[in-house]
C-alpha cells in the first residue's frame, strides 16, 4: 500500500473565518472572561459556579479512543494534543443499549441514553423500551426558555439530531422525525444533510435528484413539503454555503445533501469527504443564532463520517471526519473561553470498526480475523509510519471517551454511563435553586 503523505494538513478551509466570527459574538450574560487562567474555570461544584447557561454537545459518531488516537497521530503527531484532548475534565462512558436482542448499542440507543437518560433498544429514538416518548435535554432547555440547535453532517432526521428532538419507535421513520422537529421540539437551528426526506417524491428541491454522486438519492419524503412548512412556520431556508452565510433571522433551517454530507463508501471507491459547508462553518453559525437569546442556549453538534467510513474499514476518510470534529470543537472552545458560561462537552456514542493502530509489519497481513488493513500512514512530525487494522465492520462494545469543561463539567469525569452523561448535562442546565 502506498504511504498517504500531505493528506492531513492542520485546518481546512473556512475555519479561520469561522473562528473570526465566533471571536465576534457578545459576550454571555455572566459569562465574564476573568484574566487568571488557573483554578478552576467553572467546572466546580457546590460553590455556585456550576450552573451552565449554554451547552454546546459534541458527539462524534462512533468515536472511540482508538478512533481519537488515530486522528491525533496522523494530524499532530506524538507530541501534540488534539483540541478535543484538552478539555479540562476527562472519563469515560459505558455504551450499553438495553436492546433485548443485541449486545452492542446502535446509534439511536446510544444518543437517546445521551438525550433522555433512558436506556431503550437499537433503533428507538426518543422512546423508552415500551415505546413511551421521553423527554430531551433540546426539550427541557426549550422549556427553560433557552434558544435550541442541531448542527450534523448526517442527515438531520438521522439517529442523534432525531433522539434529541423527536420520539419515534423506529429511526428509519425520517420525514416523521423531519415533522416533529417543525412541530414538536422545534429546534431554532437546524443544519445539516437529508433534504430528501422533507420534499415528497417526484420534488427534488434544491438538490438534484439521482445525483451523478449516487443516483440512489432522491426525494422521498412522506409528509408532503416540509420546507415550506418550515417557512411557513418562520424559518429561513438554505441549501448552500452563501445562503447559510447571508441568513438572517432567529429561526434557520439549512440542509446542504440529499442525504449525509459525504459518500461513505470503501477507498478508491467513490468515497469522499467534501461537505457542502464544513461542519466548523455550520456550528459558527448556529452559535451566531443561538447566542442571541438573553437565556442561553442548548446546541448538539455531531459529526456523523467518523462512524460511516469506520463502516467502510475507510481510514484516511476516517481521518479527515475526524480533523473536522476536532477543528469543530476547538471553535466551541474559543467560544467557551469567552463565555465561561458555557458547557461543552465531547463524546461518542459507540466505537466502530474495532480499530487498531500497529507499526508497519510486512509480514503481518493484517491480524487474524481482521477484515482489512489500512495505510501506511505518516505519522505527524516524524519520518516514522503506522498502519491501522480494522476488526469489524459493524459497532463495537467498548466504553468511549468523554472530555468536557465549564460549569458543571468536574460531574463527567471518570466511570459513568451514558445515561449519566444526560444526568449531569440536565443538572448543569437547571436555573439556579433547582437539582
């Protein structure tokens, strides 16, 4: 295999412009930046600092250790630290689905126990085992008059934007999780892939049907138009990069794919990684939006190509997700820096794949049981190489790491499960003299 060199360069384009906007926004009420950079910085307990008037979630979608590692050695090398490694507060969470049938979660289960706090079965969003819609940390922040957001480069109808705003038995159901955003949660921003399932079929709307892409994608959505719904509903509708940079307004819906933002499929074989806006640009916006409101706001970001080209044993592309979300969440953490206000935590809801990072062994061919070997790759600031070895093409059962800073992080860190993630996030949310 031949050696990737150059691929990974240490930002991509728009973030610069991204982070100059965030660096622009006022600042929160009582999120006043202090000149000591030591102590703690929100993350306390008990002391009447750990009440967070935002939170900015970051989930990278099957993102485990190993899939953090990965990034960090072909990205920055041994001696440096990724931005999403920084947080000040580390541990990490059980994955556990309570799935009658299967041992290893789904994304749906695994971002409803996020959301919810209920552990539900592979395939359920927003309902517990029995089907009984739960109540969601984008709900309860609504609620508490908090402005509310989905950024993803899945479809915003996908498994995590659909557990934190819709309840649904069965996550394929994405044109009634489409309508449930519109009329139920109503998230004030909603950005991402999927504009499939929200025109009805023979409609392509601003993105082509049967695209030379995919021409498997096309319209196809069940609940008549839902964009005019939307703007009828007040929101502004964007399907591109000028128009999400032009929007104005307080409600802003923009889908930029028919489907995800990528092409998950094996290296070499149509795979690419070139979203319409990058996942930075589209959480820099939303935090334009959502920090408006005098109230704060709740934003889940997600970027979902971490989980779909470890699918595909893909790990340049793996690679490149990876630097995306990890770009993603340094803009948070500027942001963070000014509104110390802000909690804002990285996790993932599973690993996939069954990754493993191994020095460059050309009599190894992979591992028994391996199902493909990646690379070499270069690792960052050295003459020295690694190859990758995935294991599986599915999820895997392993606990995943969690980082997290600002008010009421210090209640992520260490042994939790995931249920425990939506425990502290709710508890950091409530106002003060409640919890």
């Amino acid at each position: 295999m031949q050696a990737r060199r150059g691929r990974f360069s240490a930002r991509t384009t728009g973030v610069a412009a991204a982070a100059a906007l965030v660096m622009l926004l006022p600042l929160g009420g009582g999120g006043e930046r202090g000149d000591d950079r030591g102590g703690d910085r929100g993350g306390g307990q008990g002391h009447g600092n750990d009440r967070a008037r935002n939170v900015i979630f970051i989930q990278g979608d099957g993102l485990g250790l190993s899939h953090r590692e990965l990034v960090r050695l072909a990205t920055v090398g041994k001696d440096g630290q990724l931005a999403m490694d920084s947080l000040e507060h580390a541990g990490w969470t059980t994955t556990d689905s309570a799935d009658p049938e299967e041992a290893v979660t789904d994304s749906a289960a695994g971002a409803t126990a996020f959301a919810s706090g209920v552990r539900t079965y592979n395939g359920a969003v927003g309902v517990d085992v029995d089907g009984n819609p739960v109540p969601t940390l984008l709900e309860a922040a609504r609620d508490a008059g908090k402005a509310t957001g989905l950024v993803t480069t899945a479809q915003v109808t996908d498994a995590t934007p659909a557990a934190f705003g819709a309840h649904v038995p069965d996550r394929g159901d994405q044109s009634e999780i489409a309508r449930q955003l519109l009329e139920g949660s109503r998230p004030d921003v909603v950005l991402g892939g999927g504009e499939d399932w929200w025109y009805p079929a023979g409609d392509p709307g601003a993105w082509e049907d049967n695209p030379a892409k995919d021409p498997t994608e096309q319209s196809k959505g069940t609940k008549r138009n839902l964009v005019e719904r939307a703007q009828g509903l007040g929101y502004t509708y964007v399907s591109d990069a000028e128009g999400l940079a032009d929007a104005r307004g307080r409600k802003l819906l923009g889908l930029f794919a028919n489907e995800e933002m990528f092409e998950q499929r094996n290296e070499g074989e149509g795979d690419l990684y070139e979203p319409e806006v990058p996942l930075v640009d589209m959480t820099a916006k939303a935090l334009d939006v959502l920090s408006r409101d005098r109230d704060g706001f709740f934003l889940l970001v997600e970027e979902e190509g971490v989980d779909e080209f470890a699918h595909r044993s893909n790990a340049t592309r793996t690679i490149q997700a990876g630097q995306a979300l990890d770009e993603t969440v340094a803009l948070a953490l500027d942001f963070q820096e000014r509104n110390r206000d802000t909690l804002v935590l990285v996790v993932g809801d599973h690993a996939t794949g069954g990754l493993a990072i191994e020095n460059v062994d050309p009599e190894d061919e992979g591992g028994e049981g391996a199902t493909a070997e990646d690379g070499p790759f270069d690792l960052a600031g050295s003459d020295l190489q690694f190859t990758v070895d995935w294991t599986t093409g599915g999820h895997t059962g392993e606990a995943t790491p969690i980082t997290a800073q600002g008010p009421g992080a210090a209640r992520l860190a260490g042994a939790q499960r995931n249920t425990d993630v939506h425990d502290a996030v709710l508890r950091a949310m409530q106002p003060r003299g409640r919890g």
